[in-house]
C-alpha cells in the first residue's frame, strides 16, 4: 500500500472513534445542563486533560513549532507564560469557581454565573458577556478551521477548503450530537494522542539527525542565534518580546472553554489532583512542541531546504521519521488537538447564545429537549460564521488564536478574579471593566509602534482591572445576600 493509503486509514479510525464517543454520549444527554456542563460529575482526570485539550488546539502542534522553528527559542517564552497561568488558574480559579458557581443558583455558564454572583437584575452582565464569547470565539473557532484546512492540505496535498469543510463537519456533527460529554470524553483520547505524538517526534528526531550533539551544532550552523531566549535582539526589544510573551499566561482566568471544565468537577476538592495531572500533560506538551521545532532547523533547514510553510514541521517530521501508518496516527494527534478546541468553543458559545442572550431576552423555559435543540441550532450557526471567516485564509493560525486568546484574558479574567476573591465587586464596574478589555484589544491589537506592539492581553488586562475597581467603589451597597453566599461559597471550598 501507499503512503497516503496507510496514513488515510489511521485518520479514518481516529475520525470514526470521535463519532463513536459522540453517539456514546448522546444516551447520556437528557437536558440542557447535560448537554453543557454534562451534570458536573468529571473527575479530575477528564477535567484536566479536557482543559489542556481544549486550550492548545492545533497551535501546540502547529502554531507553536512554526515559530520556535522561524525565530529560536524567544518565542518559547509563550510557552512559560502559559504554563504558569495554568497552574495559577488551577490553583486559585477552579475551586472557588466550582464551589461558588453551584452555590450561585447551580450556574451552568460563566456569563450566569457572573449575573447571579453580582446579582444583576437586569441581566445586562449576561448580554454584554454573551456578545463577547460571541464575537471571539468566532474568531477563535475559525482559527482552528484554518488550522484544519492547512493540516490537510500539508497532509495530502488536498485542496486546502475540502479540508476546512471536512474537519468543520465532523467536529460539528459529534459536538451536535453529544454535547459536553462528548466533547470532555473525545478530549481525552485526543489529550493522550497529543501529548503521545509530540514527545515521540523530537526523541525519535534526534535520533536520526546522529544524537544531540550532531543535532545542536547543526541548528548552530543555520542560527547562532536560535538558542537565545533573547533571539540576539537589542535590550529593549528583547524585553518586549518577553514580556508580550509571558502576557499570555493572563489570558487563562478568563478563557470560558478552560474554565467552564472547573465548574464540571465533581467537586472542588478535585481540582488539586487535576490541577497536577493537568501541568504535568501541558510541560510534556510543550517541551516536545519546542523540541520538534528545534529538530526541524536540523532537519530541514541544515540538511534539506526550508520548509514551504513553517507551521507544518511537526506533520513533516512525522511522515520522514515515522512508518507510514504511525505517521497516520501522528497526523490524527494534529487533527485530535485541531477538534478538540473547535468542539469546545462551539459549545460554550452555543450555551452563550442560548442561556445567556436568547433566554435573558425571551425567558423560555430550557429545560429538557427545548434547550438541548436551541444549543445545537446555535452550535450550527457559529459554525457556518466562523468558516466563512476562515475561508479568505487571511492569518496565521498564531495570530488568529492570539487575538481572540487576548480577547476573552482582557474581558474576563479580571471580572473573574475579582467575583471569586473581592466582596465588594458590583455588576456595574463588571460590565465596565469587560466592555473596557474588549475595546481596548480590539483597538491596541490593530495598532503598531513603540509600545504599541505589546501584547494586546496586557493592556487589556490592566485597563479591565483599574476600571472595574474604581466603578465597583463608586457603585456598592451593601447586599446580605451576597455576604451570605460569598461566605456559603468559601465554606463549601474549606469543607471539600
């Protein structure tokens, strides 16, 4: 058999298992708090390789490795940044948010939990937080759709549309049909598969390059430079860079797909042990994505030419090193990580549309097959938009991610934080932090010059803050009822 053959047959059983795990879950989805948030009953181990699933999507294997492979180890600082924000987001977000988000009337999105946490009556909080994951999460699910059509298209050689539509149908008809089970449970196998690939690729590479020796001095010989966490630029641009870098780690406390697996836990105590199995998969994640980038300078910038697209040295990597059929399964971890963020931003902005814009206007019961109906429509709909943004392929798969990343890290993680550890928080500096992050990465992000090329997350992210605090003291009164499930929620956290 062909090599394509071979590979085409490890991605059919991987895509028929997805759609298995699918089915499999739909006997398990009976209303709309199943469908999205699948009763808060995830163990730790779910929780925590779902979380990492959903958040890496196809930048890890892809987005991640084309920069490193580009531009040396400066863009690693991303890497750290992120790792650290996890295990941050870990430590003090998930068990006060599971504990406080079941105690605020069993929330089941984090825009609800915000509207009861904060008690406001309006639901204005909810609306504005809704258009929010709306608007970015479109972007974001079009990122990995561009993601998608470029894996398949430096795959085999297929046209780069028939891949985007391939994999959005699928992703779709699974998240369709198994809601939040579906999408933990997929993400799973696809967390194994990742992790799995990208630690076998860069020890396998090295091997073939003639050891680690033979590997780095023949990266030194492309780059003398590539080693630096600097990159060799001059000081004030280096710390730029860095700190732009490390920026990312801030975007964790308000990315709604990542933390809506907090308030899934069976309980708030069981964020410790998923805390740890979580940062041990993403340091073996990311360690392997640099290394993979690394080996590919040797490989084909040293010894066979530059590749004709950087974000795909890990799919290179694995069709050179790999028999055919384990180069198959390699490329089916790609597609695993491409899916599995795809299926969970379209459900959280699924459960946004639905619970949070379309009942705070209308006030229709959802319970039962009514809201479970309404989420599917709406994962459908986001769907269609987001591929007919990714259509013109107008970005890098980096980019798009780290535009919508600092989008949802500047809007919510303040207002998050903020609900979870300050009394005194009120609706009205929520809504204007949220609106002022939103703004504020929309405008800076599309801006350049000076320090206008930092990352957009951070000013985001500090404008939220200083805003919501200053409206929040101008705006308090005293509320018994928020005193009393502030102290419910940190008890319900001390006895877990």
């Amino acid at each position: 058999m062909s090599e394509t053959t071979y590979q085409a047959i490890a991605m059919i059983i991987y895509l028929v298992a997805m759609i298995m795990i699918g089915l499999f879950a739909y006997n398990r989805t009976s209303d709309f708090d199943d469908y999205m948030l699948g009763g808060r009953k995830l163990g730790p181990l779910a929780a925590a390789l779902s979380a990492g699933a959903s958040d890496m999507s196809g930048w890890l294997l892809m987005g991640l490795p084309g920069a490193i492979y580009l531009n040396g180890l400066i863009e690693g600082w991303i890497a750290v940044g992120l790792t650290v924000g996890a295990w941050l987001n870990w430590k003090f977000v998930a068990p006060r948010l599971r504990s406080y988000s079941q105690v605020a009337s069993d929330s089941i999105t984090v825009p609800s939990f915000l509207g009861q946490r904060l008690r406001d009556r309006s639901n204005l909080i909810r609306i504005v937080a809704g258009i929010i994951i709306f608007v970015f999460f479109t972007f974001y699910v079009s990122s990995g759709m561009v993601a998608g059509g470029t894996f398949f298209e430096a795959s085999f050689g297929m046209n780069y549309y028939l891949g985007l539509v391939l994999v959005s149908a699928i992703v779709v008809l699974y998240t369709l049909v198994g809601g939040f089970l579906a999408v933990s449970w997929t993400d799973v196998v696809q967390g194994l598969m990742m992790v799995t690939a990208l630690v076998l690729v860069p020890i396998v590479g090295i091997a073939h390059v003639g050891g680690w020796g033979e590997m780095t001095a023949a990266v030194r010989d492309v780059d003398p430079n590539i080693f630096s966490l600097t990159g060799g630029m001059t000081a004030g641009l280096a710390a730029m860079g860095v700190i732009s870098a490390l920026a990312w780690g801030l975007g964790y406390f308000g990315q709604p797909h990542i933390i809506i697996r907090f308030m899934a836990l069976r309980s708030a105590k069981e964020s410790a042990r998923a805390r740890r199995i979580g940062i041990g998969w993403m340091a073996l994640g990311v360690i392997g994505a640099g290394m993979t980038a690394i080996v590919g300078v040797a490989v084909y910038q040293h010894d066979e030419g530059q590749l004709p697209n950087a974000e795909s040295v890990f799919i290179s990597l694995g069709q050179l090193l790999f028999h055919p059929l384990i180069a198959g399964f390699m490329l089916a971890a790609i597609l695993a990580a491409i899916m599995s963020t795809i299926s969970s931003q379209l459900l959280v902005t699924s459960s946004a549309v639905v619970e949070d814009i379309y009942h705070a206007f209308t006030k229709r019961d959802l319970s039962g097959n009514n809201g479970v109906l309404l989420g599917r429509v709406a994962v459908a709909i986001v769907a269609v938009l987001a591929a007919a943004l990714a259509w013109p392929r107008s970005d890098t798969i980096l980019g798009l991610v780290a535009f919508a990343w600092a989008g949802f890290g500047a809007s919510f993680g303040p207002t998050v934080l903020l609900s979870l550890y300050w009394r005194k928080f009120t609706y009205q500096g929520a809504i204007a932090g949220m609106i002022v992050g939103a703004v504020t990465v929309g405008v800076w992000g599309n801006v350049s010059g000076g320090i206008l090329d930092l990352y957009e997350i951070l000013p985001g992210f500090l404008f939220n803050l200083i805003v919501a605090v200053i409206v929040s003291k101008m705006t308090y009164q005293p509320n018994e009822e928020i005193e009393k499930e502030f102290d419910e929620a940190l008890a319900s956290v001390s006895s877990d």
